[in-house]
C-alpha cells in the first residue's frame, strides 16, 4: 500500500512535498541579472578610479547603479552586496517608485528596488581603507572584551568582599567544619587583585543576607519535599502489603465458606436422595373426587 506523498518522486518528508534539496538557489534567468549588476558595479568602479585621488572632496562617492530593470531575488543580492563590500564600497537598495516599475518594463508583482553604490575612498586606497577598518574593528572588539572581564573581576571582588563581610558579622567561620547553616562562600581567586579598595555597604550586606535566607529556605523546602516523598512511598509500600494481606484473608474465608455451603447442600442432596429410594408414593383419591367420578 502506498503511503501519503508517495505520488511524488523524491519525496523526503512524508507530506506529499518535493524532494527540494537538489535544486539551485538562482536560475539562469536570476543569474544573468546578476552579472548584469556585477558589471554596472565594475563600471563604477572604473569610473571612480578615473577620479583625481588627491581631491578629498569627491569622497565618498553614492550613486543609484543597478536600476529597477536589474531585479536580484534575495540569494542574487546577498552574493552582490557580499562582493561590493569586498571591494571596499557599500551597497544599499530601496524599493522603486511607481514611475520606476513602469520604466524597468518589468511586469512582475513582487518588490522591484534601485541599488545604490558608496564609494568611500579612491578604489586604489580601498583596501588600505578597509584594512583600517578592520583594525579599528577589531581593536574596538578586544577593548570591549578586556572591560567587560575588568567589570566581572571588580563584580567578583565585591562579592567576596561582602561574603566575608557578612561572615565576620554573624560570626561564622570559613572552613568545612561548620553545620549546614554556614553561609556558602568560594575560595578568592588567585587574579583578583589585593590592593583593590572594594567598598561595602549596608545595602550590599541587607542583599546578601536575603539571598543567604532565600537559599536556606530553598534547602528546607528541598529537605522536607525528600524526606515527605520518602516516607510517604513507604507508607504506600506498607499499605500495599496490609491490603494484600486482607484480600488473602477475605479469599481464604470466602472458600471456607463456599466450601461449607457446598458440603451443606450435598448433605440435603443424599437425603432427598435417601428417603425417596426407600419409599413408594402412592396417590389415595379423597372423598370429594369419588363423588365427581360417579
């Protein structure tokens, strides 16, 4: 018997879809507009190149390239954005005007966009431009990160610092003696910083003991909720046997029982029996019977 979707060759799913993995992200059709747009890009280019490189008032340079008529589907666009950007220039589209849709003699009902080109530098300075950029990227990134660590070390000082802080107020010590009641502390770590002034407020103390409150509440509850769950399986286990033991007991009465009553009506069986064996019945008409008969 055939199974939903097997109409279709290649089906994958189960659902009666195409098998889709094979195909290609642009047709041919998609493609040629791409090149299209690829060499009004390279024209631009050229055009930009030819400009005097010494004049810093002609930079950066933005122009509408690639018209309505040069329409890219999503994959076209992100492969010609992807190589504009390589060359060092930025690419932008926005979505053409009425008056644009009926100039690009495109008839189609989708979204049909104008993309425009930025040149920011001379093309012979681009790649020095976006190794600069890259760099101030990068040097941005690595500057973010050591503060963000800077942030977490302090946030770690002060932590320990109002751990024992605390410790020293409610008079517990730090070691692995104390009963369950210690307030839970982590070793310093070795990067911290000693000569770090870390100031602790009553705030930071009043925060800290809730959240010391908070986690032993937490414990009991979770405490309790074993201790509870333990017990109560072993009170369902005991029940358990009790009612087994009363369902043998009421089964082993209810058969003494059975059987009695059965030796009982044997009993009455073999008497009937008895007393029909030793006698003969005989039927004596009345006196009233005679007379109807005669």
């Amino acid at each position: 018997m055939f199974s939903f979707g097997s109409y279709y060759l290649g089906d994958y799913d189960g659902f009666g879809g195409p098998d889709r993995r094979g195909w290609a992200d642009k047709s041919e059709a998609a493609l040629r507009r791409e090149r299209t747009a690829n060499g009004k890009f390279d024209d631009f280019l050229k055009k930009c190149s030819a400009l005097d490189m010494n004049d810093k008032s002609i930079f950066p340079l933005t122009e509408e390239v690639v018209d309505a008529s040069t329409h890219l589907t999503e994959a076209c666009w992100k492969t010609f954005r992807k190589r504009v950007e390589n060359k060092g220039c930025k690419a932008k589209r926005r979505q053409a005007t009425l008056e644009e849709r009926v100039a690009s003699g495109d008839h189609r009902k989708g979204k049909l966009y104008v993309i425009s080109i930025t040149c920011p530098v001379h093309p012979s300075k681009a790649k020095d431009e976006k190794l600069k950029k890259e760099a101030a990227a990068a040097a941005k990134k690595k500057k973010a990160e050591e503060a963000a660590e800077h942030k977490a070390r302090l946030a770690a000082m002060h932590k320990e610092k109002v751990s024992e802080t605390y410790a020293k107020i409610v008079c517990e010590e730090h070691d692995d003696s104390n009963t369950q009641h210690k307030t839970p502390g982590k070793a310093k770590a070795a990067t911290m910083d000693s000569f770090v002034n870390v100031k602790v407020t009553s705030a930071d103390l009043l925060q800290h003991a809730m959240t010391v409150h908070n986690k032993r509440q937490t414990e009991i509850r979770l405490a309790n909720q074993s201790e509870e769950r333990k017990l109560m399986s072993e009170l369902m286990k005991k029940h358990g046997e009790e009612k087994q033991e009363l369902r043998r007991k009421m089964k082993s009465n209810e058969s003494k029982l059975i059987e009695g009553a059965k030796a009982e009506y044997e009993e009455v069986k073999g008497k009937i029996e008895e007393a029909c064996a030793d006698k003969t019945a005989t039927v004596t008409p009345s006196a009233s019977a005679k007379k109807i008969k005669k």
